[in-house]
C-alpha cells in the first residue's frame, strides 16, 4: 500500500489562516470568493498589487493577503 501525500498550502488572509487547495493567481482568488476586484485593493505581503498584474501575480504558501474593499461615504 502506498502513500499518498495531499499537499495543501496556507495563506494568510485578513490576519486569519485561509487553506487553499491548488495554486491560484489573485484575479482567480477574488472569483472563488465572490469579490468584484473593481472595488477592493490587494496587497501581497506588505506590497500593493496593481489591477493590471492580478491575472499573474500566483499566491504562494504562507502569504499575507490583505484585501481592502472601497466604501463611498459623503
């Protein structure tokens, strides 16, 4: 009988531990979470990630993702 290694990685996300279960770019990740990324702003380990680049910026075992969503206000 052989064994069988899962591998999962864990991210960091808004200061709680987030498993994720294969990797994924930042463009992917807000879509699994049902997040407009017209209306918040990434940051990637103490690094704000332009729009431009979330399609291929890949998450990685143990980063820090902060998300930040824009609230209007007046």
């Amino acid at each position: 009988m052989g064994l069988i290694i899962i591998k999962t990685m864990e991210i960091q996300l808004n200061g709680n531990a987030y498993p994720l279960d294969k990797e994924c770019n930042i463009d992917d990740f807000l879509s699994k979470l049902s997040i407009d990324k017209t209306k918040v702003a990434v940051e990637l380990n103490k690094s704000v990630v332009p729009k431009d680049k979330y399609s291929v910026t890949k998450l990685a075992h143990k980063d820090v993702v902060e998300i930040v969503t824009f609230i209007g206000g007046g």
